[in-house]
C-alpha cells in the first residue's frame, strides 16, 4: 500500500468513526442543570496563572469568547497552574460559541474550503454528493448544536507554549489543521509530537477535561461527549444554550439537533469553495 493509499484509507476509517460518535452524540440525553458562565481571563488572573487568548477573530468580525461554565473555570485554571509549574503556558485559542458564531464558523472558507478538499481528494479527485461532505464536515465543526460542546459552554480548543522561549510544544500541526494528522492518535506524526498530544492530554484528562478523538486541540467537560468518552450512562449536565452575557443569563436552545446549516446552505457552499479554488 502506498503512503496516499494509507493516508486516505486512514482519513476515511476515522471520519467514518468521527461520525459515528456524532451518531452518539446526539443520542445521549442531557438534563441541564443551569450552571451560570464565568470569565477564563479573569480566573486566570486573579489565581496568577500565566495564560494566553487568541486575539484572532472567529470568523468575520466575530470576537471568541474566553468563558465557559463555572466550574469548568475553575478546572481550566488549575490545569494552567500545573502547565505553568513545569514550564509550559496554555494558550485558549476558543471557547464558548454563540448559536451564529458555531453556524458562521462552519461556513468559514479558511476551514470548510480545507473540508471540501479533503472530501474530494478521499474521492479520488471527484467532488462526492452533498451528503458526503456533510457528513464529513459535522465531524470537524459540529452543525448541530446538541453536539458542539462550544455551544454548552463546556469546551476548549488549545494550544500549549513553552514558558522558556515562547516556542509552541509542537503536536505535528497548528490549531485547526485538517488532514489526516488532526485525530489525536494519528501514525502520520513522529514520536515526538504524540508524546506531546498524549502529555497535553493526560493533564487535560486529570481534571476531568475528555479529549475528542478526532481533533487534538480539543477537550470537553459535563457534556454529552465527556460522558460518551467516560463510557458513562448518566445525563450530560450541559446542553447547548443561549447565553446572555451581560446578565449571566441562560436558556436551553430549544432545537438542539437541528441543523445550523442545513443541505441546502452546505451545497452553496461547496459551489463558493470550488469557486475560490480556481
């Protein structure tokens, strides 16, 4: 088998298996218990932990933001005390998301354009349906809100650097690479770079923190995929919500497993990313 045969038989085996916790995902029940937000940044600094936050825009003019559920906080924190005691900074490249900001960022042509090529290189070089890049793109940018754990104020994308030098502690790619080195046990990165992400990971994990298998940068806590990766039949205590942040408030989004962006939109989309590929 040759490495691309490999490479793309790998792609296909974990995408299939990426949706096929999507699949869990929205099964598993979530009974929300109401937990109000908190700030990371001010946590941070009121506990002297040296963190960093992206200063990048989500998508558009759209701002990330730095909050998640409180306890969740307060884990984060402590995971960043332990991080700064052996000599690495945690860098939060994104936290909670709006209902727009989740269904704007799947149309982001820096990640869904990335999408499409995947799918049409997995394909042998032919576009596939619609269906197909759906399917494949749920797995990287959640278009549901039941199982985005962004959307419930229960996860965090992450980076890690090195206090010493402010050098990253490489895990074989940037934050939001997509190919087949994103899941997080991939054989197309060195030893090296699945120490660090195995490392980053059993920290995370000490705190209760899950990983998604299919992306590195990403760890969950108190939803549906914290409690699918702990092979737990207990209700998620977060679901997607609506989130008032002036006055810290909270609705349960009332649709929770109905599309951000349904077929109709994704096919646009696929039209506009072929277009800025030419």
């Amino acid at each position: 088998m040759s490495d691309e045969t490999a490479r793309r038989t790998y792609w296909t085996e974990q995408m299939e298996l990426g949706y096929g916790m999507v699949e869990q995902l929205l099964s598993h029940p979530v009974d929300e218990c109401g937990e109000t937000f908190a700030s990371i940044p001010e946590a941070a600094e009121a506990g002297g932990v040296e963190m960093w936050f992206s200063d990048s825009k989500i998508v558009g003019d759209l701002d990330r933001v730095f909050s998640l559920r409180e306890s969740n906080v307060a884990d984060i924190v402590a995971i960043g005390r332990e991080m700064n005691e052996r000599g690495w900074i945690l860098k939060i490249e994104d936290g909670f998301r709006s209902l727009e900001m989740q269904g704007t960022l799947v149309r982001k042509p820096e990640v869904f354009d990335a999408v499409v090529q995947k799918c049409i290189w997995e394909n042998g070089g032919e576009l596939p349906p619609v269906e197909f890049v759906a399917r494949r793109a749920i797995v990287m940018v959640a278009n549901i809100p039941k199982i985005g754990g962004h959307m419930s104020g229960s996860a965090i994308d992450i980076s890690v650097f090195r206090r010493a030098d402010g050098e990253e502690v490489s895990r074989g790619g940037p934050y939001l690479t997509v190919n087949e080195t994103t899941p997080m046990r991939s054989p197309f990165i060195s030893a090296e770079h699945l120490q660090n992400r195995l490392e980053i990971t059993a920290l995370m994990e000490s705190h209760g923190f899950m990983h998604f298998p299919y992306e590195f940068w990403h760890f969950s806590k108190g939803d549906v995929a914290d409690r699918i990766m702990n092979r737990d039949a207990r209700p998620a205590r977060f679901g997607a919500v609506n989130w008032d942040a002036e006055a810290n408030a909270l609705a349960a989004v009332e649709a929770p497993k109905t599309p951000l962006n349904p077929l109709p939109q994704i096919e646009k989309e696929i039209e506009a990313a072929l277009r800025r590929s030419k």
